[in-house]
C-alpha cells in the first residue's frame, strides 16, 4: 500500500476513533470517561477467530484495506473500509483471537452512546502508525482466504502482486485487558 493510501487509511481509522466533533471521551466511551467494553464473541464477530500472520490466510472484503502490524507481544490486523473499521488482536503463539477494537461513524455501540466498543487485549493504537508488516487494498470483487498450503507455497493468497505493486485487480489508489 503506498504511503498515500495508508495515510488516507490511518486518519479514516484515526477519525473513527475520535468522533467527528466534540471530546474523544464523549465519543468513544461512555459519559464519564468509560470504554464501551463487550465480549470478545461479538465484539470480535469482524474478526478471523485465528489468524496465521500472513494477509493472504485471511478472506479481504470488497474496497477494504488490511494491514498487518507486530505490537509487543500481539499481532494487529487492522480492516478498514466504507464507515468501519476493525482492529484484530491476536496471540502470536497460539494464533488465536485475543481482543478487538470496532469502530463506526455512527454511535451504534454500547445502546448508542459510543463509535467504539473494545474486547479483551488492546494494544497501543501508535503502533498502527509505524511501518506494517504487509498491506493490501482489496479489489471490488474481494479476495478467499487462500488454502493454508497455497501461502506455505508461496502463494500470494490474491494480495500484493509480485512486483510488490497493486493487490491483483486493483489500482491501488482508490486496536490492555
């Protein structure tokens, strides 16, 4: 992803996060300050239950970005596309689930109060502002998750092309317990 559409990517996700007007705390939690916090079962639901590391293992919605950071002790897949986003906190260890971060541009969480809602373990959002592990813009059509031997193979699971340009199709323009 150039450097232009994850900026464009980041300050979407940033603006998600803050609300369009008013106090941050106003906006993603609850009066008083509070996050908006749910079970990981749900609030996670956007989110592959696991998840091997690579892009390629997971299916890439229509017009959607992904992006693949290392955060400490967890991997972060932050999805984002149209007025969601998703931040995926995964055991690097067990490849499993661990917390998540939803984000909108309408209060639709915690009975309307709040753009976000949180489950389980969180990480810093400044580390999606540092330099992702992979990247992708998924095409119109959307990509499968590839077969778990095609990335063993090499396989690129419909995601960066080769030459590390557009993701196939594409022009490429176009989340503490």
């Amino acid at each position: 992803m150039d450097r232009r559409a994850r900026a464009l990517l980041l300050a979407v996700a940033g603006a998600l996060v803050l609300g369009c007007s008013g106090s941050p705390t106003q906006k993603i939690g609850l009066p008083g300050g509070a996050p908006c916090q749910g079970p990981l079962e749900v609030v996670g639901a956007p989110c592959p239950q696991t998840f091997d590391g690579t892009l390629a293992s997971v299916a890439c919605p229509p017009y959607f970005g992904q992006e693949l950071f290392s955060c400490g002790d967890a991997l972060l897949l932050l999805e984002s596309g149209g007025s969601t986003a998703a931040w995926c906190v995964y055991d690097p260890s067990s490849h499993a689930l661990v917390g998540a971060t939803v984000t909108s541009d309408a209060p639709e969480f915690c009975g309307g109060l709040t753009y976000q809602e949180r489950a389980g373990k969180q990480v810093d959002p400044a580390c999606a502002l540092g330099d992702a592990l992979d990247s992708r813009v998924c095409p119109a059509s959307g990509l499968d998750a590839a077969p778990p031997d095609a990335a063993a193979d090499g396989g690129d699971g419909g995601g960066m092309a080769p030459d590390g340009g557009a993701p196939d199709g594409a022009d490429g323009d176009g989340v503490s317990e």
